[in-house]
C-alpha cells in the first residue's frame, strides 16, 4: 500500500513538474517570435535606409538595384552559414610543431578547400566596408579642395 502511494505521489510530482516546463517552454517559444519580429522590422528599417540613401544619391533607377543585391548578399551569406552547420564538424588540425614543410602546406591547402566559400565571402565583405570608407574620405577631401 505504501509503495502504490509513493508511486502515485511522484506521478503527481512529475505532472506538475511537466506542466511548469510547459510553460516555461510556451514562454520561450512567445519570447522567440517577439524577437524574430523585431529582427524582421530592423532588418527591413534598414534596407529602406539603404534604399533613401542610395536614391538620393545615385537616382531612383539605381535604389531597387542596390538594396537588392545587397539582399542577395545577406541571402548567399546566411546560405553558407547554413550550410557550414549542416557539415559534420572537421577533425582538430594537427599542431604544426615538428611537421614538414610539404605537411603544413598540404594542411593549409585542405583548409582552403573545406572553407573556400567562407573566406572569399569575408574578403569581399571586408573590401566592400573598407572600399566605401575610403570613398568616403575622398570624396570629403575633394571637397575641401574646392571651396
């Protein structure tokens, strides 16, 4: 008799834990919309940004050209970036101490092999931040010149 109401006492007991996990599943699930609408919202702010900036600048023609190809970037980055997690992850690369020359370049090879897609990805990203940049710089220089 004692082991029937023990047995039900921690059926109640995993009831109730079950339902406050529930809940507090529930409320992770509602937080994660919240934030995956307001990411959406910032995400769209900032192409119409993108878009006044641009026609401003370079003429009603050239904005829906320009905010969509940098839609098309955001959509081939965030596709390699799925596609980099659906790999099985790679094996440690061996320490470099003690290897031969021919080893290490062999190693080095293999990497850019695995990771191609990422590191031009960066390399373009990171010429098209620093391009602009430097655009800017003489553009703000011929400026001066001419006043």
């Amino acid at each position: 008799m004692l082991d029937l109401a023990l047995s039900l006492l921690t059926r109640v007991l995993a009831i109730e834990q079950a339902k406050r996990s529930v809940a507090r599943g529930a409320l992770a699930a509602l937080a994660i919309f919240v934030a995956a609408v307001c990411v959406f919202a910032a995400f769209a702010c900032a192409c119409a940004a993108l878009w006044i900036f641009v026609d401003h600048r370079l003429g009603p023609v050239a904005a829906p050209l320009i905010v969509a190809a940098a839609l098309i970037c955001v959509a081939l980055i965030v596709l390699a970036a799925a596609g980099l997690m659906r790999r099985r992850p790679s094996s440690r690369l061996p320490s470099v101490a003690g290897m031969s020359p021919e080893a290490i370049a062999s190693s080095l090879f293999a990497l850019w092999r695995e990771h191609k897609t990422v590191l031009l990805l960066g390399t373009a990203l990171a010429g098209l931040l620093l391009g602009g940049s430097r655009s800017r710089r003489s553009r703000a220089r011929r400026g001066r010149s001419e006043r």
